[in-house]
C-alpha cells in the first residue's frame, strides 16, 4: 500500500470522499478506507491533517471541502481525537470517525474523543482500528450507491460475496 501522500486517485478525477488522518502514523489503519474506496473505484483523496499541529489546515480543509464537491470526509485520529469533531465544526458535509487505536489505551481514548459530540455538531463514529476504517469507506460507498445503480450493484456484489465466504468457512475441528 502506497504512503498517503501519493494515494489519491489521478488529478482528473474530482474526488468525492476526502480521507484525512491526524498523523502519517494512522495510515497502517486508514489506508483500510482508502483500500475499500479504490476497490470500488470511487474517486477520493488522501492526506494527512493534524487537528493540533496543523489547526489552520484543518480549518481550510473543512471550509474548502463542501465547495470542493466532497460528498463525505473521514476522518481517524487517534488519542485526543479533535480532528474528526473540528471538522464537523466547520463543515456540513458528513463527517465519519474513525478512533485509531493509540499506544498507551488501545484507542478508547479515541472512541471517547470522537463519540462524545456535543448536540448540533455529528459525527457518525465507527469502530476503533481497522473494521472502523473499512466500514467508514463502506457507509461512504452505500451513500454515494443511492444515486449511482453502478456502485449499487458493486456493493450488492460485494455483499454477497462476503455471504458466499462467511458460508464456506470452516472450523478447525
Ligand atoms: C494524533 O496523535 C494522531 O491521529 C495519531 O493517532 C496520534 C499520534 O501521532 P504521532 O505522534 O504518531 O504523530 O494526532
């Protein structure tokens, strides 16, 4: 997998999710959404936008994402996780969390920072790591199939392929 600096989809496609995390240290997690939207071929983004380091690019980020034609951000940050609640401060295009297990509490911390919005200002949090990530890129996909038959039909395929899989596992006795 590519780093997150060179892993949005070519200039000419505009992208219509924008995936952002707080430090290049969240990609082994996020690069699981950015996976899942080159699957499907969705035309996205990715980069890194520290809500502490760098608040003024957040700030831009958020402002510029509606106008940009972004249809969802998500966002994992892992520890105090201001990233995803800040840009849905400043932004009404949905944002979707995603808690990144951090080092010294295993990311409950991260749950805790993005689960924990105020009333007015949502962000629809997803599972902490990996499975929070996939399926952040896989709610954006279903967003995005309900106006698009061909998407709808690659999720619908997706389903029942995981059906098929899940039917054929066996158990080592
Ligand atoms: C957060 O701090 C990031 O989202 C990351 O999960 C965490 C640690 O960042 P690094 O110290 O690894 O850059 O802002």
């Amino acid at each position: 997998m590519s780093n997150p600096s060179t892993s949005d989809t070519p200039a000419t496609a505009k992208p219509l999710i924008g995936v952002v995390m707080g430090s290049s240290s969240d990609w082994d997690t996020m690069q699981h959404a950015v996976q899942i939207l080159a699957d499907f071929g969705v035309a996205h983004e990715a980069r890194v936008v520290s809500a502490h380091r760098m608040p003024d690019d957040l700030f831009a980020y958020a402002e510029q994402a509606g106008p940009r034609g972004l249809q969802a951000i998500i966002a994992g940050a892992g520890g105090a996780a201001h990233l995803p609640g800040m840009l849905a401060a400043k932004t009404t295009v949905p944002v979707l969390g995603v808690p990144v297990a951090s080092r010294h509490l295993q990311g409950v911390d991260s749950l805790h920072s993005i689960v924990q919005m105020p009333k007015g200002v949502p962000v629809a949090t997803f599972a902490i790591g990996t499975a929070g990530a996939a399926n952040a890129a896989l709610f954006a996909v279903s967003q995005l199939a309900l106006h698009d038959t061909e998407l709808a039909a690659k999720l619908q395929a997706f389903r029942v392929a995981q059906t098929e899989a899940a039917r054929a596992m066996t158990l080592p006795l």
